[in-house]
C-alpha cells in the first residue's frame, strides 16, 4: 500500500510540476502609458555558451554582468506627446531628442506602438521638422509579439515601413521584411538586478531589406538582426536581452548585452564630475551673447569646449574654447547647437555634454515664434490664407536656413507662394510666426 501511495504522490509532483512550468506571457506583460523602466547595457564577454541550450527547466545566471550604461524607456500616452493626431490612442517612446542637420534636423522622435489581447505592434515613427509635427507610418506593422506567448510557440510576420518628408522628393526611406520569433527554451534567470523563477526565452531574426529610394537609383542594404530575450510576467521590457550576429553556418556571436536594471550613481572613479550652465538656451543669430559658467567639481584647471555644429560659433570678451568660463556668439544661420565640456586637473578628468542645448533663431525672437496664427491650407502649392488678417505689411518668408526668400503683403487674407519651390518654409508677420510646408 505504501508503494502504491509513493507512486501516486511521484505521479502528482511531476504533473504539479509540469503545469507550474507552463509560463504564458500576455499583453499585460507589454509595456503601457505612463512606464518608466530603467535598463543598463553590458559587454558580453566572458559569458560562454552554456546559456545557448534550448529547452524547458533551464537556469541561467548572468549575475557577474557589470554595467557599462544606462538609459530610460519612458512611455506616454500618445496625446502627451507632438504626435496625438496620427497615433490616437497609441503609445509613444521617445527615441532621440534630434537626428540629422540642416534642412533635415528631426527633432522629438517618437516610435508609437498598440497592443490588443493578441499582439504587441509598432504603428509607425513621429519627428518634428522645422516645429512642425510630422509622422510615417507602417503600411504593414511590425507585430514584435504575438499572443499569448509560450514555450513552443513560434510565428512568423511581415512588415513594411516606408519614411518619406512631405513637400520633398529628395529621397524615400522604405524597411520591409520579416520577423521570426520562437519560444524555445524556459526556466530561471538571474541578472544583476533580481532573480526571474517565471522566464521563457525568446529567439528572434529580423531579415529586412532597407532601401533609400531617390528619383535616380534605388539603393537597397540587406540587413538581418538576431537576439535572444527573456521575457517575465512581472516585467514590461525583456529582463534581458543578447543581440549579436548570425554567421552562413548559424553561428550566434554576441555583441551586446541590455538588461533590467535600478538606477546606478555616476560610475566615473576618480573623482571629478564636469558639468557646466549656461543663461539662457534661445537666442537670435549675431545679436545675443551666452555666458556659459563651469561648475565642475573639484575646480578644473584644463578645460576644452566644443560646440557641435562649430562653424560660425565665435568665442568673445576675450574667451577661448579653453577658457573656463566662456561667452559665445552663434554667427550663422538657425537651429541647435549640442556643447560638451572636458574637464581635469592632475590625474582627474571628467566630460559632459547637453545636446541640443541651444537654439538659435534668425531674428524670430522667442515669443514670437510662440506666438499662433490660425493658417490654412498646410501643405500648400499656390497660397496661404490667414484667419482674420485681411492685409499686413512687412509679410516676410524665409527659408529652413533662415535665408529671407520673399517679402510682400498679405492682400485680402492670403499670401501668394507659387514662386516658392517646395520646401519648410517660416512666415512673419505682426501677428506672430507660422511655419507651413510648399508643395509643387
């Protein structure tokens, strides 16, 4: 009898077991509005092979990983952000303040994403372009989960994104291809944040085609990415995630490491932290003056600063890049300048840099462009029509680059811009400051 019990208690662990290790990851899982979630960056050297095996039961301990940076993912409602007309009802990430330069500076970029009951997709990409809020969307989303997720399971997704500006036909961005994930191992994970007793791991290959497209030549790059990630009920981005290459024979090599993390203080060991202020973070070309005060401590004795872009940025009242404190006029054109300070003094050293620090308008002080004027239509081929501004003198148009292209008056309402070719473009008057996009 005795046996017979041992055998029916064996029978019922193994199937207790076998139910507790069925681990399902739900939308719920996915990150929502209002989530800031913190995550460092690590090297993987040193990590070996072992974590590669597939299968149920596993235990994975990546606990030695040492930080080598960190960043933020915050998420927001997408009618707190620019972009709350294209993506309503959708989640916004901010992925960087500014990318590009001149003409083609983006600034607030924003990837927008959904989730239902059976997948987690990015909808598209929000930028800002000459302050106006602008957006592109996925003809086909990328659906980077799918639900519910759970060991086994795999899926396989197309996509197709295609990035283009209105008013221009310099070149189209196009990304499209396909997704496959597959669920192909579970177990226990520890990082150096905390130990996951509910992960499953997620092996993933993305083999796209980008192709920039302009009105000569098609220009299309192969590009295929591959990662693993563990997912846990508890968390809303992978508590870890190992992104490498894929060689011909389907030899995996890691290259980097992200994992959930806390908050870690200054990192820098010898002591020093450079940082500086500066008055004032708007300006007008030629005429204002910033006055940026070094604050690092200890005090620093060598000092170099670098403004980014450099050309036409003037040191004065007797200061120079290697001044500690310095006095600076922007003398060409319009836009943000980025301004990094390296500091030391003996053996300790220390860097910092605020991009896109300053802004620099082309006699359009900063209440005007703050000011608004009702306008419309926007894009635009022959005129632009001003709500309840039946004439205005002075009506000046200028260019991305801060160029004045046109100077004329507004008659009965409208302002005539069929001359212009198609483009961002700024236009003042006394009433305030409107931005609008020429089309052909």
């Amino acid at each position: 009898m005795r046996k017979i019990q041992c055998f029916i208690l064996a029978i019922l662990v193994v199937s207790f077991h076998g139910l507790t290790a069925q681990i399902t990851i739900t939308s719920a899982s996915m990150p929502a509005a209002n989530d800031t979630i913190r995550y460092s960056t690590a090297s993987p050297a040193g990590i070996g092979t072992s974590w590669k095996t597939k299968g149920g039961n596993q235990t994975w301990d990546f606990s030695t990983l040492t930080s080598t940076g960190q960043a933020l993912n915050e998420y927001k409602s997408a009618n707190k952000t620019p972009y709350a007309f294209y993506f309503f009802g959708q989640i916004g990430q901010k992925t960087a303040d500014s990318l590009g330069g001149g003409p083609f500076l983006f600034k607030n970029i924003y990837s927008f994403y959904s989730k239902s009951t059976t997948v987690f997709k990015a909808e598209g990409l929000g930028y800002t372009i000459s302050g106006i809020p602008l957006a592109s969307m996925y003809s086909d989303e990328d659906e980077i989960y799918q639900f519910p997720l759970q060991y086994n399971d795999s899926d396989v997704s197309k996509f197709r994104f295609v990035f283009s500006i209105p008013g221009q036909t310099l070149f189209t961005f196009i990304q499209a291809g396909k997704r496959t994930n597959v669920v192909d191992a579970w177990g226990s994970i520890k990082t150096p944040y905390k130990t996951y007793n509910d992960a499953i791991r997620v092996f993933t290959i993305v083999d796209e085609v980008d192709t920039l497209a302009t009105q000569f030549s098609k220009t299309p790059i192969p590009r295929k990415t591959v990662s693993y990630k563990w997912l846990a009920t508890s968390e809303k981005i992978p508590v870890l995630e190992i992104i490498g290459t894929l060689s011909a024979n389907g030899t995996f090599t890691p290259t980097i490491i992200n994992y959930r993390d806390k908050y870690l203080a200054n990192t820098n060991s010898n002591g020093m932290v450079a940082d500086f202020s500066v008055d004032k973070d708007t300006g007008t070309v030629v005429v204002d003056t910033f006055t940026f005060t070094n604050t690092t401590k200890p005090f620093s004795i060598t000092n170099t600063w670098t403004f980014t872009p450099s050309m036409g940025v003037k040191f004065v009242s007797g200061t120079s890049a290697t001044s500690r404190d310095v006095r600076v006029v922007f003398q060409l054109g319009g836009g943000l300048y980025t301004v990094n300070l390296k500091a030391s003094a003996g053996i300790l050293s220390d860097d910092t840099t605020y991009n896109d620090l300053i802004f620099i308008g082309w006699g359009l002080n900063s209440q005007e462009i703050h000011k608004v004027v009702n306008f419309y239509p926007n894009p635009t081929k022959d005129f632009i029509i001003l709500e309840g501004q039946t004439s205005a003198k002075n009506a000046t148009i200028f260019n991305s680059q801060g160029q004045v292209v046109k100077i004329g008056f507004v008659e009965d309402g409208k302002i005539d811009v069929r001359d212009l070719s198609s483009g961002i473009y700024y236009l003042k008057v006394e009433s305030g400051v409107i931005q609008f996009i020429k089309q052909d």
